[in-house]
C-alpha cells in the first residue's frame, strides 16, 4: 500500500513479502546467554556475552504451499524479514512449532515460532 508520512522521516512502513503467504505480523528477538562473574566484595568483576540466539515469531495468510506456507517443527525456514542487525545470529532458522486455523467464513491461516541458532 503506498503510504505518506509526515514529519520525521526515516521510519519504516510494512513488511518484505514473504513465499507461500500474505505475511501480517513478524518480530524477531535477539539474545545471548550471560554470564556474571563476582569478586571477591560480592561486586560483578567480570561479564561474558556468548551464544547469539534468534527467536522469531510470524503470522500469516496462506495463499500457496511453499514458503513459509509448508513451514513445518524441525525443518529449516527462510525469511526475507529477517533482520541481519543488532547481533543478529547469521546461522540457520530452524521452525519450533506451526498453529493452522481454518474457518467457515475466513481464508487459511498459518502462524509459528522459530529459532535462529549462530552455527
């Protein structure tokens, strides 16, 4: 949909089309585990940030059988909303979990959650 925005520029409006679906909803969290080291006065000495960690969460409508249409718990995603910033992981992206809903009155739907690991 072609937008204008008024005021501050810079901001991004909508999403990358994705494969398969019309995709609706697309976050993306990045992490690392920590590890806190104290001294010897009970104080933090010492602070280690390692193995980068992608969770990503998307919603959709289906409108083919490919893509992030056929996603699928254990199998290996591609997502053109993926960010590669922020200490994102450069890894694969591996689905945990899909959700399916139908209805009498409403298109199919397809909703997942997935990870991205750094290797």
């Amino acid at each position: 949909m072609a937008v204008i925005t008024i005021g501050t520029t810079g901001a991004t409006w909508g999403m990358t089309a994705e494969t398969g679906v019309l995709i609706q909803t697309f976050t993306q969290k990045i992490s690392r585990e920590k590890n806190e080291v104290k001294g010897e006065t009970g104080d933090v000495a010492l602070v280690a940030y390692f193995n980068p960690l992608g969770k990503v969460s998307w919603s959709a409508t289906c409108v083919g059988t490919a893509g992030l249409a056929a996603a699928a718990p254990g199998v290996s995603s591609t997502f053109a909303n993926i960010s590669t910033t922020n200490g994102s992981p450069t890894g694969g992206i591996y689905t945990d979990d899909v959700e399916i809903g139908k209805g009498n009155a409403e298109f199919k739907k397809i909703s997942g959650n997935a990870t991205q690991y750094a290797f």
